[in-house]
C-alpha cells in the first residue's frame, strides 16, 4: 500500500463515522442484506455475511478494500434506531401532554358551565 492508498483509507474510515449525520439511513431485507440509503437518492445494497457492497468505491476496489458503508454499517445502525426510538418518545409526550390539555379543557368549561361563569382562555 502507498501513501496515497493509505490516506483515502483514512479518509473512508473518517466518512464511515459519520454516516448518519451525513444522512445516510438503512432498510433491513433480512438478516444480512440491507439498503443503504444516500443523502442524494442513491441506494446501495450491503451484504453483511459477504462484507460487500455494491456502491461504487467498493466495486472499483474489487473487495480489496472496505467501503464507507460497510465500515460504517454498525454505527449508522444504532444511530439511527437511537434515533428513532428518540422520536418516537417525544412523540408520545407530545401525545400524552395534548390529551392532558384536552382533558383540563373539557374540565375547565365544565365547571364553568356549572358555576355559570365564562370561560377565559388566554
């Protein structure tokens, strides 16, 4: 390996890193092949049982050295389902504090309906 081989190696460890916040995201098929989604629309598939993918640094390298997507695979994988499950707790707090408000609305007109005193909603 020469110089400039080992230097775009560090390059496409350093990339592999950062996937996700490069907006990269995957799409399991089953246990070893999974999608791997790029920024710009592209979409490569990755072969986890092969170590291969088909994106283009990896075909032109004929295997001989790991792509980005296949260095990075298990980062971008625990990332984005970190954020996922991030999202989808906000999303029930979010839930659960709009039915609160409903359910202190409904309250709220109801005892003034009872008191027979208007409702002020700033």
């Amino acid at each position: 390996m020469n110089l400039d081989e080992a230097r775009q190696l560090a390059n496409v460890n350093k990339r592999a890193q950062r996937l996700f916040e490069d907006g990269y995201r995957i799409r399991s098929l089953d246990g070893n092949l999974h999608l791997i989604h790029t920024q710009h629309g592209a979409t490569y598939t990755l072969n986890r049982a092969e170590g291969s993918c088909t994106c283009p640094f990896f075909t032109k390298n004929s295997g001989r050295y790991s792509c980005k997507h296949v260095l990075g695979f298990k980062k971008l994988l625990i990332t984005q389902r970190f954020h996922l499950a991030s999202l989808s707790a906000r999303w029930e707090t979010h839930e659960q504090a709009a039915t609160i408000e409903q359910v202190l609305l409904s309250a709220s007109r109801a005892l003034s309906a009872r008191l027979e005193v208007p409702l002020c909603l700033s």
